[in-house]
C-alpha cells in the first residue's frame, strides 16, 4: 500500500514526488512516456518564456546560458533533479483504470496493479491535440505537432493558429525556406505571443512575405489543396503540409474515470478546493496544468509547482 501514487511525470509530477520523498511518504510516479514527455514533444528549438529560476523544483538551480532557456537545457535540468533526488519513477507505464478501494484507490497499469491511500493526478495536457474539425484534418499531411522546419523545405504549408506554437513555426519555417500561409479565426495575432517575437511576425505579415488570412477557417483539406472561408467566401490554395497549431487539452477521460467532476459550463475545469488541491473524490488531488481545463494557458509550471508542497502538506498534516 503507497501512501501516495502520482500521475504524470512533468515537472510538477516530478515536484510532488521530491515533496513526498522529503516528508517520507512512500511513493511513485508513473509516466505513459518518457521524463518530462511534454517538454520533449516541444520544437527543438523552442525557447521558453519563463526564466530558468521559475522552472527550477527541487531546490536544484537551473543554469542556462541564454536569458530565457531552452528546451535542450530543460531536458538537461529536469533529468539532472531526477538523479539528483533519485525519483521513483515507472516510465512508459500508462494508467488503464482507476477504481475505489477500502482504503484508497486500486491503479491498474499497463505493467501492474497498485494500491494507495492517495492519487495525485499531475497528467498536464500536451499529449492530446485539439482537431480542426475540417473534412480531410485526419490525413497524414495534417501534423497537430510541429517539432522542426527542415520536413518543411520548399514545401507549401499552412500554419493555423494565432498563438506562440503557431507563430514560432511560421517564423522558422519561412526562414528555412517554406512558402507558409497563415490562417487564423481571430482578427489578430494573439497578445499572448512572446513580446520580442510579436513584432516580428506582424512585419512579417504586413510587407506580405507570410501571407495570412484573419477571421477565416479551413472547411476542407485534400492531398494537394487546403479550402478555407473567410467572410462567407471559399478560398482554395495549393498546399503540402498544415500544420494545426490549435492547442491541446487534459485527459478528461482519466478525469472522469477516476470520478472527478468537470464543469462543463466552465471550460471543463475540474472540481478541487484550491487550498487543499482535493477534487470532489476522496484522496484523490490535482496538480499543475490539468487543474485549469480546457484553459491550459492559466497554469505553468511557475505557477503551479507550489501544488506539490500544497498537497503533501495535506497528507502529513503540515509535518
């Protein structure tokens, strides 16, 4: 019997099994992936928006020598933590079926069966990609990840979104030597994108060197074109490559498994008391990402690795 089982292995996950170990809690982490999956599946190139000190857990300093890190020193960082604090952590270990037990929960993976008093879902949300809803999207020509521009050379390719994923792909692969076209349902780039990067596509957009189309979506995607309404009017372009920068969202289905409630008349958020990070089952917590719903912007790992602490401090009575 664990005192306490945790879902997820991103950094938070990671955090709330350093805060477990230092109040001697026995634990575990199970991870369907690798370490830190999400971080992984970012573009090779990505540069974060935090500085390195509001990514650190653990207490372990991250080091980066850019003033913003990268996704190459994260991964170096996070791996680094998990040695440091020599983490028990099952990876590519996926949860099938969560059920009540007498005194906690019984997890069942894919490699076994446990017992615990206390679940902590730390599952984030980057491991399931929102869908255009467009005939044609399922096609293999449509990628809802976007990891490096060099598949893109000389290639037609339409980008669409209007936040940071979209707007760093464009940016890399016209540089690369794509021919991209932006199209996009709002009537603007979001004011969400990284401030040094904004202006840059905005140029990019106004002198018409990545064509961009403001308040209109794609209605159909065939193997050589890309159909898309804008003002009530179909527009059809050649095209190789989409690339659906759309967003993504939780595993509500492992929510909902487990019997946490989820406001559907608020974006799907979970239920949970914010002081305790309980959901409305029992032992069972929520931590990071995954306690925002479908609005994944509102935690980071910033923000949020305060949960770990939170939780563990619910489990041993702030001892």
């Amino acid at each position: 019997m664990l005192d306490v089982l945790i879902i997820g292995a991103g950094p938070i996950g990671m955090a709330c099994g350093i805060e477990a170990s230092q109040k001697n809690l026995d634990y575990l982490i199970v991870e369907k992936g690798m370490l830190v999956n999400s971080i992984y599946r970012y573009p090779q190139n990505m540069t974060f928006f935090s500085t390195s000190d509001k990514l650190e857990i653990g207490g372990v300093p991250f080091v980066s020598h850019n003033p913003k890190p990268t996704r190459p020193e994260a991964l170096e960082y996070y791996r680094r933590v998990a040695m440091k604090h020599h983490l028990n952590i099952n990876l590519y270990e996926s949860v099938n079926d969560i059920e009540p037990a007498e005194r906690g929960f019984t997890v069942k993976t894919s490699k076994g069966t446990y017992t615990t008093k206390n679940l902590v879902m730390a599952t984030g949300f980057y491991d399931r990609s929102n869908t255009l809803g467009a005939k044609g999207d399922t096609l293999d020509k449509v990628h809802y990840y976007y990891s490096d521009p060099h598949p893109y050379f000389r290639q037609k390719i339409v980008i669409v979104g209007a936040r940071n994923s979209a707007v760093d792909a464009a940016l890399e692969c016209w540089r690369k030597g794509a021919e991209v076209t932006m199209i996009i349902r709002e009537d603007a780039i979001s004011e969400r994108v990284k401030y040094w990067v904004r202006p840059d596509i905005n140029n990019r957009i106004q002198e018409g060197s990545i064509p961009t189309y403001f308040n209109a979506h794609i209605t159909e995607i065939t193997e050589d074109k890309v159909t898309f309404e804008q003002a009530g009017k179909l527009h059809t372009l050649e095209n190789d490559f989409v690339l659906a920068m759309i967003g993504y969202q939780p595993d509500f289905k492992l929510l909902r498994q487990a019997g946490v409630e989820l406001r559907e008349s608020d974006m799907m958020k979970p239920v949970y008391d914010p002081n305790t990070m309980e959901s409305n089952v029992k032992g069972l917590y929520l931590a990071g990402v995954v306690c925002g719903g479908l609005e994944t912007h509102t935690w980071f790992i910033e923000n949020s690795r305060v949960h770990a602490e939170i939780i563990m401090d619910q489990l041993t009575g702030g001892k």
